[in-house]
C-alpha cells in the first residue's frame, strides 16, 4: 500500500513514517503541506494520505475538501492528525467526510486501532 504523510513539522513526519515501518508499511511518501501534496496526488496513485491539520499554504480541511471532490481522488482514504481538540473545527472535518482522526500526541497503538478500523492492516505489502 502506498502511503502519503503530510505535515509541514519535519519531526512528525518522521515519527509517522517510524511507526507505519515498525507497522510493516515501507511505500511511504511524505510532503510539507497540502500543496505539494496535491502535486504528489496527481503525480502518482496512493492509497491512504496521513495529513496534519493545521499546515501552511493548503491546511489539512482545504486537501481533505479537494481531495473529496476530484473524482479521481474522491475514494482516498484520509487520517486526519491533529493536537486541535475544539469541537467546531472537528466537526468541520467530519462533514468533508474524514476517513480517520487521531488526537497528537497519540501512541502506537492509536495509530495501530484506527488502522484495524479502517481495514488497513491487511494491505501492507
């Protein structure tokens, strides 16, 4: 499974990519923004995006919104992470129909429970 991580911290970006490894996962991209994320979107397929909230240029609700109304994209599985807790900007996530949420800072297992949720465990390659 070819997985995109988006944040624009380099040092959560690199957490992600360590524990999707330690997770059996190794076709991993990762970008700075949304921005340059649509560009990898529309440069290669990919089969799950792992994006941060709140990002510079193109924030995680702006790609989640785009990502939901290109056809060829509109099925994308997206994780939302994010250290925002506040319930309309959430909420504002759940209607652009988020696949997953995941609350930083969050553990393994978090990471490991939303996967078996979505069904993603079994298509590590």
């Amino acid at each position: 499974m070819k997985i995109l991580v988006v944040d624009d911290m380099a040092s959560m970006r690199h957490v992600m990519i360590g524990m999707l490894r330690r997770l059996g996962y190794t076709d991993i991209d990762e970008a700075t923004d949304g921005k340059r994320a649509l560009e990898l979107l529309e440069a290669k397929p990919y089969q799950l995006v792992i994006s941060d909230l709140n990002m510079p240029h193109i924030d995680g609700l702006a790609l989640l919104h785009e990502i939901r109304t290109r056809p060829a994209l509109k099925n994308l599985k997206l994780v939302m992470v994010t250290c925002e807790n506040g319930r309309e900007r959430v909420q504002q996530v759940l209607l652009e129909k988020v696949d997953g949420f995941i609350i930083k800072p969050f553990s393994m297992a978090t990471l490991e429970k939303q996967f078996k949720k979505l069904h993603l465990l079994e298509l590590i390659e």
